[in-house]
C-alpha cells in the first residue's frame, strides 16, 4: 500500500486476456481439426527417437497437415537446440 | 415446396438455446409463416416449458419415429399463432430412440404438410442428438455468450456445421451460419470486463445475426411460458425481432450494444 501501488501499471482489462486466450486456442484447434487421430500419438514417438540424438523439448516439434487437390501434405519441423548446426532440419513425407 | 430446416445449437449448455428456439419459431409465425420447432433433446424434454404447452403434450417426436402416433397427433399447436406447432421431446432414456432415417421420415413429413420453416432446437454437447439434430438443416443459427468456453465450442461447432451435415457430405453447398450474441452486457464490455461484439466476431471469424442483451424479461417470460420475443417492449424482445427479419433478409441496425445514455435529470439526481 501506499506511493508503489500508485505507480503500478494498471491490470490489464479481463476481456483483453479472454481474447489473447481464445486467439491462441482457437487458432490451435483450426489448424488440427479434421486431421487423424494419430497425430498427436505420432508426434509424442517422433519426440522420444529425437531425443535419443538431441535434447530437444516437445514444443520443439511441430506437425502440419495441409490438404491440396487430391493430396495431403505432412509437414514436420523440428527446431534443434542453440549450439548446433544447422539450426533447423525440416523434411515433408506425403500421407493419406 | 420443402421447408427450410434450421437448427439451433452451441455446443455448451445454458446459453440459451431454447429460449432462442421458441423466440426465433415464433417471430418466423408472427411473419406469416407456417413454422413448426422441435425438441432434439431425448430425455430432457424443455421446448414445452418454454412455450408454455408442457400440459398439452400426449405424443411426442419419438412416438412419431418409431410410428407409434402421426404427425397431425403429436404436433401441438401454439395458443397465440395459427400457425406455429410445437413437437416435443420425448422423455425415454434411450439415447438410441432417434435415428437418423427417423428424424428425416419426420421433416420429410413436414414438408409434405406445407411447412415453410421448421427449426430443430438441438441439444448440448456434440453427441448423437447434437449430430441428427443438424444433419438435414440448410440453416444454423450458433448461439454464443460473450465468455471463453462459450466461444470456444461455438468454433468447434462451427467446424462440425461446415462438414457434417447433409449438404456438406452431398456436396450441395455450405450451410448458411449465422452466429448470435446473447446475454451481452454492454456496461460490462465498457469496462472491459466482457468480450465485445467485435472480439467474438474476430475471433470465431464471422458476423453476428444478432445481439440479444442480458435481460431480467428473459426469467419472466419463461417463468410465464411465454416466448420473449412476443414480450415487445422489452430489448431482448426486440432484439429477437431484429435477428428474425434479418434471417428472414432484412437489413436492420444492431440495437441495445452500447451502454444507455444518461438523461439530464438522471445524471443530475442519479439513478
């Protein structure tokens, strides 16, 4: 209490922090709606052979499925710890 | 002539489905149309209440599935308008008592009795009745209150709209969305302790059909069994009023989404 309290920013308004949440869901929940069941499951395997080789975290993998005209593309990108090279390694395999 | 199907749904529960079924069933009948609304939700039989004929029901729409009663028998017909009937849910904890050729020999039978609209108040969750409940509709209205879990299984019910019904699997063109906001409280969303009109339209990514504020006329009309929509003095009346004719094409303003001006003699004395 007193002169501190007074120079504190103000919170930030509870409906700005709903709508940051709800973008990030939202968007999150898009992108894996429709695809297979299997993906999470895949993902988690994949995260358990990488790490065999390099220490890397589960937000360090990242699985997008895109559909084209009559294909579907199954996009993986790993992003390796600092200190190696190269810093990233993507490689796409179709599915479906 | 086949009737337009249009089915109201969220995904939560208590955001007021069924208070916007029998207001949308009977603003569509107080413009001339021959509507009828039924109840999707198997075991917990609601719609009744709200439109006030929970004492006149004696077949129900899974005595009309399984053939156990006709349409003209289980159709109960509004005590205000001619031309609004009510079919209610049937009570049976059988999850398995509507089936999906079921509910389709009922709207086919619909149709054939020279209905324009019938509107199919569907169930929470995203189970079964959730499912046939929109299968066949051409229209959805998502029913949304401007708070996270709310938004959020409205998106995930939007999703499902766009690829499970009928039309979607047949190809015959997406069905017509219309998103509407209810329970929303303009002071609130001044003070920044609501999500606005506009956040929920970013963020689910399309426009409301309407904003139904938070009223005390809701609690009473369906104390009364009375849709709120007939009450036409009160906001969440009019507001109903406003969303109808704009389904039905009609452009018409957003009302009641910013907090009332104070008069001179309000801001002088208060209250």
């Amino acid at each position: 209490m007193g002169i501190l309290d007074f120079l504190k920013r103000k919170p930030e308004p509870t409906a700005t922090v709903a709508r940051e949440r709800l973008r990030i869901i939202v968007a999150q929940e898009r992108s894996t709606r429709g695809a297979p069941d299997y993906l999470p499951m895949m993902r988690n395997e994949l995260l358990e052979v990488i790490k065999k080789y390099v220490h890397v975290d589960i937000e360090a993998i990242n699985i997008n499925l895109e559909r084209d005209s009559g294909h579907e593309i199954l996009e993986l990108s790993v992003t390796l710890p600092d200190g190696k090279s190269p810093d990233k390694a993507g490689s796409d395999a179709k599915a479906g | 002539m086949t009737a337009e199907i249009i089915v109201v749904t969220s995904g939560k529960g208590g955001v007021g489905k069924t208070t916007t079924s029998a207001s949308l069933a009977t603003g569509l009948a107080m413009a001339g149309k021959k509507v009828a609304v039924i109840d999707f939700d198997v075991g917990l039989r609601n719609l009744d209440l709200i439109m006030g004929c929970e004492r006149r029901v004696v077949y129900d729409f899974i005595n009309v599935v399984h053939g156990e009663a006709t349409l003209k028998q289980s159709l109960i017909k509004d005590k205000r308008h001619d031309n609004l009937y009510v079919l209610a849910a049937s009570q049976t904890r059988d999850k398995d008592a509507l089936t999906q050729e079921g509910v389709e020999k009922v709207l086919d039978g619909l149709s054939e009795d020279g209905f324009d609209y019938v509107v199919c108040d569907s169930p929470a969750g995203i189970e079964k009745g959730a499912h046939l409940a929109m299968y066949f509709a051409d229209h959805a209205v998502v029913v949304v209150n401007p708070e996270v879990s709310s938004v959020r299984d409205s998106d995930r019910i939007l999703g499902l709209l766009a690829s499970k019904t009928r039309r979607a699997e047949r190809g015959e063109g997406a069905i017509t969305q219309h998103l509407l906001l209810t329970r929303y409280n303009p002071a609130r969303v001044a003070i920044g302790e609501m999500l606005s009109v506009k956040d929920v339209e970013e963020i689910l990514g399309i426009s409301v059909v309407g904003v139904i504020p938070e009223s005390e006329n809701v609690l009473t009309a369906s104390n009364n069994g009375i849709p709120v929509i007939v009450d036409v003095n009160s906001m969440a009346g009019q507001a109903y009023s406003d969303t109808v004719a704009r389904i039905l094409g009609e452009e018409r303003p957003l009302r009641f989404i910013d907090v009332p001006k104070k008069g001179f003699l309000q801001r002088v004395f208060g209250g």
